[in-house]
C-alpha cells in the first residue's frame, strides 16, 4: 500500500510543477502600427525603428532620456540591459516578434525612434508568466508619435 501512496504523491507534485513550475521561454509581442505612423509636416508617413530592451530592472529604462537610449543603450542601461534588438517598423504593418526570454529578464522595454518627440516614445511592462504557456504575450500600438504596451 505504501508504494502506491508515494507513487500517487510522486505523480501529483510532477503534475504541480508541470502546470505551476513551466518558466516562460518565449516572449511574443504582437505590433499594430497605424497608417498614420510617424508623420512630417505635410502628413507624410514613414517607418520607425524600434528597440525591444530585455531588462533585469526597469528603474535605468524609466529614467534614460531618449538621447541617451538612441546613442548609447548599453552605457545608460548598464547592467540591466540583458538583450537589445531593434527592428524597422512600416505604417500599417500588424505582425508578430518573438524571441527567447532571457532567464534573467523581469522586464520587457520598448522605445519608437519616431521624427517627433512630443508623444510617448517609450514603455515597459513586467514580463508575466504564463500557467500553462511557456510564452509570455504583450501587444505593442504605434500610432501617430506615441507607443503603447498592453498585457494579453
């Protein structure tokens, strides 16, 4: 009978740590941008490039100034920065980027170069781990001068 008692226990804590224990692998971020993405002055539309910052802290992110990011993320960042990519974003384009999640990542940074400053060029969110998911789902809007990032 005890056999089958620590078989039992042994099955129910795997079946714990399977549903409970699963480390977010990936993370996605589904990216909206608006045809009216980054305008001049006449109304013309252009593409943005955009940093995706993988962050063990976001307190450094918060406080970089949009010089400091553009010329020198690893230096502004310094140690909190674990992985930096950057992509071209184009008016219109709905897609999806995903990439390994850093062990080390608690957060998840991302900042629009646009043409204007005015609007909010920069967001971070805490990166949330899933039950059952191994990845872990943001959405990102670009619309006009200003990036949003909402949890999914």
């Amino acid at each position: 009978m005890l056999p089958i008692q620590i078989c039992k226990s042994a099955v129910a804590i795997l079946l714990v740590f399977t549903l409970f224990g699963c480390s977010t692998t990936r993370l996605s971020l589904d990216v909206n941008a608006s045809s009216r993405l980054n305008p001049d002055a006449f109304g013309n539309v252009y593409s943005v490039i955009v940093r995706v910052y993988q962050l063990s802290d976001a307190r450094l992110f918060e406080e970089a100034s949009y010089d400091e990011l553009w010329k020198s993320s690893e230096s502004a960042l310094q140690d909190s920065v674990l992985s930096v990519e950057e992509y071209t974003i184009s008016p219109d384009y709905h897609g999806e980027l995903v990439f390994e999640r850093l062990e080390a990542a608690k957060h998840v940074g991302v900042m629009a170069f646009f043409r204007s400053r005015e609007g909010v060029w920069k967001v971070y969110d805490k990166i949330q781990s899933g039950l059952l998911s191994k990845t872990a789902k943001l959405e990102v809007n670009i619309a006009g001068y200003d990036i949003e990032m909402v949890p999914r």
